[in-house]
C-alpha cells in the first residue's frame, strides 16, 4: 500500500492544456514553473482530491481530456470555498474519459493509505434554491476496508436529490440523482441519474445513466446509460449505450453501444455497437458492428461489422465484413469481406472476399477472391481469382484465375488463367493459358497456350500454343504453334509451326514448319518448309523446302526446293530444285535442275539443264535443254525443255517444256510444261503443267497443275492443282489443291484443299481444307477445315472446323469448331464450339460452348456455355452458364448460371444464379440466388436471395432473402427478410423482417418487425414493431409498437404504443400510448394515453388521459383526463377532469372537472382553483382569468381568447 500518496482527480483540454495553459504530458512527471505557496487557483497545480468536492475544476466539454495524478500528501494546500486542492508537482498516471478516469480512482484508492483517512473537513450539501455550484459528497472518516471506502465514496447518498440551478431553467429528478443544468434548461432524470447540461439544453434520462450537455442540446437516454454531446447536439440512446458527440451531432443508438461522434455527424446504431466519426459524417449500422468513419463520410453496415472510413467516403457492408476505405471512396460487400480502398476508389465484393484498391481504382469480385489494384485501376472477376493491378490498368477475369497488370493494361481472361501485362497492354485468353506481355502490347490466346510478348507488339494463338514476341511485333498462330519474333515483326502460322522473326519481318506459314527471317524479311510457306532470310528479303515456298537468303533477296520455290540467295537476288523455282545466286541476280529455274548466276543475271532453264548467263541475254532451249542468259533476253523452246530467262524476256515453249522466265516475260507452254516467270509475267499452261510466276504475273494452267506466283499475279488452275502466289495474287484451283498466296491476293481452291494467304488475301476452299491467310483476308472453306487468318480478314467454316483470325475478322464455322478471333472479329459457331475473339468482336455459339471475348464485343452461347467478355458487351447463355463481362455489357442466362460484369451492365438469369454487376447495372436472377451490385443497379431475384447493391439500386426479393443497398436504394422482399439500406432508401419487406436505412427512407413491412430509419424517413409496420427514424419521418406501425422519430415527423401507432418524436411532429397511435414530442407538434391519441408536447403545438387524447404541453398549444381530452399546458394555451377536457394553464389560458371542463390558473402578481406564480358546477363555474364553457380585475370570466366575454384554429399546427 502507498503510504503518504493520494489521487487527484482534474481536466484539460482537448490538447492537455489546463486554465494557465500548461500542457499536461500524458503520462509521467509534471510541475508548475511559477509555484506559489497560496490558497488562491493561481501559480500552482489544482484538482479535486480523490474525485470528491466542488466540481469548478471540472470541464463538462464532450472533447475535455481526464486526468488523475498522483500527488504528495505534503504537497497539498486545501483552496478556500471547498474549490479543490492546489499542489506544486504531481505524477501523471492516468488520461481518459470521465467514466475512465472515476473506474481508476475506484479500482486504485484501495493501494493508498490516505484513501481511509478524512483529509478535508465534510461538506453539507446546500438546497437547490440556494446553490450555484453542483457539489460531489465528501469522502467520510470510516475505519472500514478501502474496498468499502471506494464504494461508499463513488455513491450518491440514497436518500438525498443534488439540484443546482440558474435561472429560467426547470429540473426534476428522481430519487438519488444529480441535475446541474444552466439557465433556460430542462432536464428529467431517473432514479440514481447525474445530468450536468449547459445552457438551453434539454436532457432526458432512465435509472443510472450519466448526461453531460452542452448549450442547447438535447439528450434522450435509456436505464445505465452514459451521452456526452456538445453544444446543438441530439442524442437518443436505449440501455447501457455510451455516446459522445461534438457539437451539432445527432446520436441514436440501441442497447449497449458506443457512440464519439465529431461536430456535425450522424450516427444511427442497432445494439452492441461501437461507432467512432469524425465531423459531419454519417453511419448507420446494425448488431455488434464497430465502425470508425472520418469527417464527411458515410457507413452502412450488417452485423458484427468492422468499417473504417477516410473523410467523404462511402462504405456499405454486410454482416462480419471489415472494410478499411481512404477519403472519397466507396465500399460495398457482402457477408466476410475484407475490402482496403485508398482514397478515391470503388469496390464491390461478394461474400469472403479481400480487396486492396489504390486511390481512384474500381473493383468488383465474386466469392472467394483476392484482387490488389493501384490508383485508378478496374477490377472484375468471378469467384476464386488472384488479381494484381497496377494503376489505370483494368482486369476481367474467370473464375480460379491469376492476373498481374501494369499501369494502364487491360485484361481478359477465363477460368485458371494466369496473365502478367506491363502498363498499357491489352490480353484476353481461354482457359488455363499463360500470357507475360511488355508495356504496349495485346495478347489473344485460346486454352492451354504461353504468351510471352515484348512491349506494344499483338499476338492472336489457338489452343497450346507458344509465341515469343518483341516489342511491336504480330503474331497469329493456329493450335500448338511456337513463334519468337523481333521488334516490329509479323507472324502467321498453321499448326505446329516454328517461327523466329527479326525486328520489322513478316512471316506466314502452314503447318509444321520452321522460319527464321532477319530483320524486314518476309517469308511465306507451306506445309514443313524451312526458310531462312536474311534482313528485307523476300521468301515464298511450297512445302518441305529449304531456303536461304541474303538481304534485300525475293525467292519463290516449289514444295522439297533449296534455295541460297545473295544479298538483293530474285529466285524462282519448282519442286526439288537447288538454286545458288549472287547479289543482286535472277535465277528462275524448273525441278531438279542446278543453277550458278552471276550478279544481275536472267536465267531461264528448261527440264533437267544447267544454264549460266550473263545479265541482259535472252535464252530458247527444247527439251531437257540447258540454258544460261543474262537479264532482258527473250527465250523460245519446245517440249520437255527447260528455259531460264533474264528480266522483261518472251518465251514460247512446246509439249513437256520447262520454261523459267525473268520479270515481266510472257509465257506460252503446251501439255504438261512447268512454267517459271519474273515478275509482271503471263503464263498459260495445259493440264499436269507445274508454273512459277514472278511479281504481278498473270498464270493459267490445266488438270493436275503446280504453279508458283510472285507478287500481284493471277492463277488459274485444274484439278489437283499446287499453287503458290506472291503478294497481291489472285489464285483459282480445283478439288485437292494446294495454294499459298502472299499479300492481298485471292485463293479458290476445290476439296481437300490447302491454303496459306498473304495479307489482304481472299481464299475459299472445298471440304477438309486447311487455310492460313494473313492480314485482312477473308477465307470460306467447307466442314472439318482449318483456317488460320490475319488482320481484319473473314473465314467461314464447316463442320467441326478450327479458325484463327486476326483483328477485325469474321468467322464463321460449323458444329465443334474452335475459333480464336483478333480485335473487333464477329464469330459464328455451332454446339459444343470454343471462341476466343478480340476487341469489340460479336460472337455466337453453340451448345456447350467456351467463349473469350475482348471489349465491347456480343456473344451469344448455348446451353451449359462460359463466357468471359471485356467492357460493353452484350452476352446470352445457355442453362449452367458462367459468364464474366467488362464495363456496360448485358448477360442474359438461364437456370444455374454464374455472371459477374463490369460496369453499366444489364444482366437476366436464371433458377439459382450468383450474379455481380458494376455499378450502374440492371440484374434479374431466379430463387436462391445471390446478387452484388454496383452503383444505380436495378436487382430482381426470387425466394431465399442475397442481394448487395451499390448507390441508387433497385432491389426485389422474394422469402427468406437479404439485400444490402446503398443510397437511395429501393428494396422490396419477401417475409422473413433482411434489409440495410442508404439515405433515401425505399424498403418493403414481409413479417418477421429487420430493416435499417439511411436519410429519407421509406420502410414498409409485416408484423413483428424491428425498422431503423435517418432523417425524413417513412415507416410502416405491422403489430409489435420496433421503429426509430430520424427527422422528418413519417412512422406508421400496429398495435404495442414503439417508435422513436427526430424533428418534423409525423407518426401513427396502434394501441398500447410508445412514441417519441421530435419539434414540430405530428403524432398518432391507439389507446393507452404514450406519446413524447417537441415543440410545434401535433399529437392524436386515444384513451388512458400520455402526451407530452413543446411550445406551439396541438393534442388531442380520449378519456382518463395525461397532456402536458408548452406555451401557445391547444389540448383538447376526453372524461377523467389531466391536461398541463403553458401560457396562452387552450385546454378542453370532459367531466372528471384536472385542467392547469398558466397566463392568458383558456380552460374548458366537463362535470366535476378542476380548473387551475396560474396567475403572476409581479414577485410570484400564484394558483386559482375553481370546480365546475360550483361557485357558479358552469361545465363545458370555456372560462379566463382576468389579471387586471383579479376575476375568473367566460372566454366569450373576453376579446383576447386565444382561437383554436390559429394554435393548431
């Protein structure tokens, strides 16, 4: 035990300032500078010993800090009037609250020897007439324990009432309770009750509670509670709640809650709940919820719920979430959430969700998943996924799905994706594929494929496929292809392709095949070719050949050539040739056949020989022939032989002739003949030819024909033709052909044909075709093809067909087929299809059907479909579909379905249905369904739904459901239901419902229900319903109801109902209520009730009532009733009646009725008492005290009775 030590007991400021401006530490050592040894407050340190005696050095402000030191008994000074204890130095051990800081001294007087020796002489209380300070009881000299010292020290004495008081105020309390009010106060308290109030405040409180008031404040408080409010605040609080508000806050809390509420804030609270905000917030919350808002900001939340909000944020939270938001944001999940917002930012979860945004950033998530974004990033998906975004960057993705972003980036993804975008870039993929892209760049991807894509490049791959691409470059890729391409560089392969591409090269190939291009090259090629180019050449091949080329080359071969060019040389050649040329030479050559030119040579070679030229010769050979000629030579030859060409020669060649022509020859060949031209060239051939064209060529030939074509030529071709054509060609073939075009050509092929396309290219073939096209080409090809397409091109497809295009593209395809479309594509497909598709593409798809889509795109899908769409799209599923859509798209499924969207979006599903939608968005769902909203959202669902909707939603339910909504929410459910929703709310709910809303709300439901509502709110409810709103209500409910409204509410109750209302309320309810209201109200009751009215207002009861009102009312009662009212009032009652009214009132009794006046005769109220039926005061007449002539008169005889009309509200 401390022997000579005692606790004192004091307050500073806010800021720990005391009355000198000494600031107190929080802990530790503190002593005046300017100490002097006098019984006056100044130069020294003051308190109240032990928490007992005058209370001068107490401070009833709501932000004033308690502090207990610890002080010397010999450094004591006892003040003079009982004004405390003054000490030079004291230790501090405790600052807190006033109710902290009394449980400290209780909890510690025990450890201190002087806490059982009296140290100040005892103090008589004064009567309440005479005191102007409110004095504590002194501590007694007692030799019992300190236990029981504490005890006794901390209780009012049990007999005794503590009044203080100032003028113009009124006070009345019960047994062992102490009132201290300023002047112009009213306070009533409860047994065992401590109100201390400031002046024009107004203070109403239960058994043991505890009120401190600032000016003109107003405090409603249940048993054991405790309300600390500032000046203009209003507090109302059921049992054992403690609120502390600034000034002009208003506080409303259910049992055992706890309110600190800045200046300005609004505050509504079911039971066990603990709210804490700062100035002009807003919160609104159920059962056991915590919740800390900043100034500014709004909260709405289920039960058991943890929100901490930043100044001007908006957070709206089902039941066990925790939600933690920076200033601005907004916040809306459902139950088990885990939402982090930095300021600025939007998030929507479901339910066991965890969301990390940055500042400015939106989210919206299914169950069960994680997404983490930077400052103003977009966040959609479904349930299970693991989002990281970087700031600006918007993700999309499926369910189980992985996605990192970079600033800037967008994403689309569907199910067990995993997707890494530098800032910037774009990627949309299928299911279970892999995407790692470079700031810049744009990712499409079917199932199961790897992405890897430097900075600003696109790349568009079909399932299990593998592409590699630099910064700038474009790939397009059919199933289980592997591209690697430079900077700048374009690749379009078939199937099971290899690809390696320079910086600025262009590669298309079939299938199998291997390509390796330098830097500006182009190469094209069938089916297993290898062809390798040096920087800015060029390269056509037929399949399984080998070329080799130098810089600035163009070489176009038959299927099995090999090719070796110099830098800046022209080769051409059929099936199975080899072919060596120097720099800047031109070699056109037959099968088989072997030839070495010098540089700037034409060469033109029949069947089987050698040629060497010079440049500029002209060559004719026959059959078998060998020729060697320079460039600009013409050359003539008959069957079987074999003619090479130089630039700008003729040749005419025989039966079975070979003829190889340089650039801009001509070319006329008989039965069976292989034709090889330059560019510019016309050819024309007989059946069973094999032709080769250079650039702008034009070639014809018979059944059975190969032809090889250089840029811009024209072919045409017989039956089980091969055909390969350069860039802007035009080819035409029969049934098994197979054709590979460069750029901008056009390719019609017969059945089973092959197709490879250049970009710009047009290519239709017959059944069982395989198709690659590049950039802008359009493809129509029978069932069981293969197409693969290129830029903005269009491919129709049979039956069971696989497609690939590139941007822009339209496909159409026939039953199981599998499309992968680039950006702004349009997809068409039968049941049991997979579609990829773009950018703002549309696509439409059969039964069983998997579709990935980018922005802005449309897709509709069969039965038991997955759809993933980017922003804007529109999607339409099958029965046990899952969709996932970007910003403003619309969903339509049917039963069983999963849809999550983007903002704006309109969705429609089916029986069970778990749908989450952005903000803005329209949602109707079958039963048991489960539905998140964003902001604006309009939501419809039926029996046992979830709803949560964000700002401005619509929300219908059906039984047994529970819908969350934000501002200005209409929500309409079944019986049972559970409601929470924003200011301005609508709700209407069946029997058995808990509904709680915000600011100007309207709330309709069933019996037995429980409704909290804000201010201007609308409440109906059926019998034994719980209401509280806040001002300007309006509160309906049915029998044994209570209600509790703010200012200007209207209220109408059944009988045996409790009401209380704000000034300038209009109330109503049944027999035997009880009715409590403001000045300027109007209250309406029936027999056996209670009213209690301010100033200005108008009440009416049935018999064996109560009235008490202001000045200025009217009261009119049945039989037996007893009517209080203020001056100039007008009072009616029936017989049997108690009527008081002060001056200037006109009083009316029934038979056996009192009247009472209240008459002022200059120093005091005096009270005359007359009886109706005696002295000649007749019953039923309306009667007035005449103070000039000290005479009762009949209102009629009186020219200033108040009229009844002007008094009513």
């Amino acid at each position: 035990m401390k022997a000579e030590k005692v606790l004192v007991l004091r307050t500073c400021a806010n800021n720990m300032a005391d009355h000198c401006g000494l600031i107190w530490p929080v802990s530790g050592r503190v002593e005046c500078k300017f100490w002097e040894a006098t019984l006056k407050l100044e130069n020294g340190l003051t308190g109240v010993l032990w928490g007992q005696g005058a209370s001068a050095q107490l401070s009833p402000q709501a932000d004033a800090r308690w502090v207990v030191c610890e002080v010397a008994v010999s450094d004591l000074i006892f003040l003079e009037e009982d004004e405390g204890v003054k000490f030079s130095r004291a230790e501090v051990v405790h600052v807190g609250t006033r109710s902290s800081a009394l449980d400290f001294i209780q909890d510690n007087a025990c450890k201190y020897e002087a806490s059982t020796t009296n140290l100040i002489e005892a103090l008589v209380i004064p009567d309440a007439q005479s005191g102007t300070k409110a004095v504590l009881p002194a501590l007694p000299v007692v030799t019992k324990t300190p236990a029981d010292v504490v005890t006794r020290r901390t209780t009012v004495r049990s007999t005794q009432t503590l009044e203080t008081a100032v003028y113009g105020s009124t006070l009345t309390g019960a047994n062992q309770s102490q009132l201290i009010a300023g002047y112009g106060s009213t306070e009533t308290a409860g047994d065992s009750s401590t109100l201390i109030a400031g002046y024009g405040s107004t203070g109403t409180s239960g058994s043991d509670s505890s009120i401190i008031a600032g000016y003109g404040s107003t405090q409603t408080a249940g048993d054991e509670s405790s309300l600390m409010a500032g000046y203009g605040s209003t507090q109302t609080a059921k049992v054992g709640s403690d609120l502390t508000a600034g000034y002009g806050s208003t506080g409303t809390a259910g049992s055992d809650s706890s309110l600190v509420a800045g200046y300005g804030s609004t505050q509504t609270a079911g039971g066990e709940s603990s709210l804490t905000a700062g100035y002009g917030s807003t919160q609104t919350a159920q059962e056991g919820s915590d919740l800390t808002a900043g100034y500014g900001s709004t909260s709405t939340a289920g039960s058991d719920s943890l929100l901490i909000a930043g100044y001007g944020s908006t957070q709206t939270a089902g039941g066990e979430s925790s939600l933690t938001a920076g200033y601005g944001s907004t916040q809306t999940a459902r139950l088990g959430s885990d939402l982090t917002a930095g300021y600025g930012s939007t998030s929507t979860a479901g339910s066991d969700s965890s969301l990390i945004a940055g500042y400015g950033s939106t989210q919206t998530a299914g169950t069960d998943s994680s997404l983490t974004a930077g400052y103003g990033s977009t966040q959609t998906a479904q349930v299970g996924s693991d989002l990281t975004a970087g700031y600006g960057s918007t993700s999309t993705a499926g369910s189980d799905s992985s996605l990192i972003a970079g600033y800037g980036s967008t994403q689309t993804a569907g199910t067990d994706s995993s997707l890494t975008a530098g800032y910037g870039s774009t990627q949309t993929a299928q299911v279970g594929s892999d995407l790692t892209a470079g700031y810049g760049s744009t990712s499409t991807a079917g199932s199961d494929s790897s992405l890897i894509a430097g900075y600003g490049s696109t790349q568009t791959a079909g399932t299990a496929s593998s592409l590699t691409a630099g910064y700038g470059s474009t790939q397009t890729a059919q199933v289980g292809s592997d591209l690697t391409a430079g900077y700048g560089s374009t690749s379009t392969a078939g199937s099971d392709s290899s690809l390696i591409a320079g910086y600025g090269s262009t590669q298309t190939a079939g299938g199998d095949s291997t390509l390796t291009a330098g830097y500006g090259s182009t190469q094209t090629a069938q089916l297993g070719s290898d062809l390798t180019a040096g920087y800015g050449s060029t390269s056509t091949a037929g399949s399984d050949s080998s070329l080799i080329a130098g810089y600035g080359s163009t070489q176009t071969a038959g299927g099995e050539s090999s090719l070796t060019a110099g830098y800046g040389s022209t080769q051409t050649a059929q099936e199975g040739s080899d072919l060596t040329a120097g720099y800047g030479s031109t070699a056109t050559t037959g099968p088989g056949s072997m030839v070495t030119a010098g540089y700037g040579s034409s060469q033109t070679a029949g069947h089987a020989s050698a040629l060497i030229a010079g440049y500029g010769s002209t060559q004719t050979a026959g059959y078998k022939s060998i020729l060697t000629s320079g460039y600009g030579s013409t050359q003539t030859a008959q069957e079987s032989s074999d003619l090479i060409a130089g630039y700008g020669s003729t040749e005419t060649g025989g039966y079975d002739s070979s003829l190889i022509a340089g650039y801009g020859s001509t070319q006329t060949a008989g039965y069976a003949s292989i034709l090889t031209a330059g560019y510019g060239s016309t050819q024309t051939a007989q059946e069973g030819s094999s032709l080769t064209a250079g650039y702008g060529s034009t070639s014809t030939a018979g059944f059975n024909s190969s032809l090889i074509a250089g840029y811009g030529s024209t072919q045409t071709s017989g039956y089980e033709s091969t055909l390969t054509a350069g860039y802007g060609s035009t080819q035409t073939a029969q049934d098994n052909s197979s054709l590979i075009t460069g750029y901008g050509s056009t390719s019609t092929a017969g059945y089973q044909s092959s197709l490879v396309a250049g970009y710009g290219s047009t290519q239709t073939a017959g059944y069982e075709s395989t198709l690659t096209a590049g950039y802008g080409s359009c493809q129509t090809a029978q069932e069981q093809s293969w197409l693969t397409a290129g830029y903005g091109s269009t491919s129709t497809a049979g039956y069971e067909s696989r497609l690939i295009a590139g941007y822009g593209s339209t496909q159409t395809a026939g039953y199981k087929s599998t499309l992968t479309a680039g950006y702004g594509s349009t997809q068409t497909a039968q049941e049991e299809s997979s579609l990829t598709t773009g950018y703002g593409s549309t696509s439409t798809a059969g039964y069983n059907s998997t579709l990935v889509a980018g922005y802005g795109s449309t897709q509709t899908a069969g039965y038991n479909s997955s759809l993933t769409t980017g922003y804007g799209s529109t999607q339409t599923a099958g029965y046990d579909s899952v969709m996932t859509a970007g910003y403003g798209s619309t969903l339509t499924a049917l039963d069983s379905s999963t849809l999550t969207a983007g903002y704006g979006s309109t969705q429609t599903a089916g029986f069970g249905s778990s749908l989450m939608a952005g903000y803005g968005s329209s949602q109707t769902a079958g039963c048991e369904s489960t539905l998140t909203a964003g902001y604006g959202s309009t939501q419809m669902a039926e029996r046992d739904s979830t709803l949560t909707a964000g700002y401005g939603s619509t929300g219908t339910a059906g039984q047994d459901s529970s819908l969350i909504a934000g501002y200005g929410s209409s929500l309409t459910s079944g019986t049972r239901s559970f409601l929470t929703a924003g200011y301005g709310s609508t709700l209407i709910s069946g029997l058995h419902s808990v509904l709680t809303a915000g600011y100007g709300s309207s709330l309709t439901s069933g019996m037995r229900s429980s409704l909290t509502a804000g201010y201007g709110s609308n409440q109906i409810a059926s019998h034994k319903s719980s209401l509280i709103a806040g001002h300007e209500s309006t509160q309906i409910a049915g029998h044994k109801s209570m209600l509790i409204a703010g200012k200007n509410s209207s209220q109408t109750a059944g009988s045996r109902s409790t009401l209380i209302a704000g000034a300038k309320s209009v109330q109503m309810a049944g027999d035997r209520s009880k009715l409590t209201a403001g000045a300027d109200s109007t209250q309406t009751a029936g027999d056996r009730s209670k009213l209690l009215a301010g100033s200005n207002s108008y009440l009416t009861a049935g018999d064996r009532s109560k009235l008490t009102a202001g000045d200025d009312c009217v009261l009119m009662a049945g039989d037996r009733s007893k009517l209080t009212a203020g001056k100039n009032c007008v009072l009616t009652a029936g017989a049997d009646s108690r009527l008081i009214g002060s001056l200037g009132s006109t009083l009316s009794g029934g038979e056996n009725s009192t009247l009472v006046f209240r008459c002022w005769d200059g120093k005091r109220y005096t009270n005359v008492v007359v009886k109706t039926g005696s002295d000649g005061v007749e019953a039923d007449v309306a009667y007035q005290f005449d103070e000039d002539s000290n005479v009762l008169i009949k209102a009629e005889d009186s020219h200033s009775v108040a009229d009844p009309s002007q008094l009513q509200p």
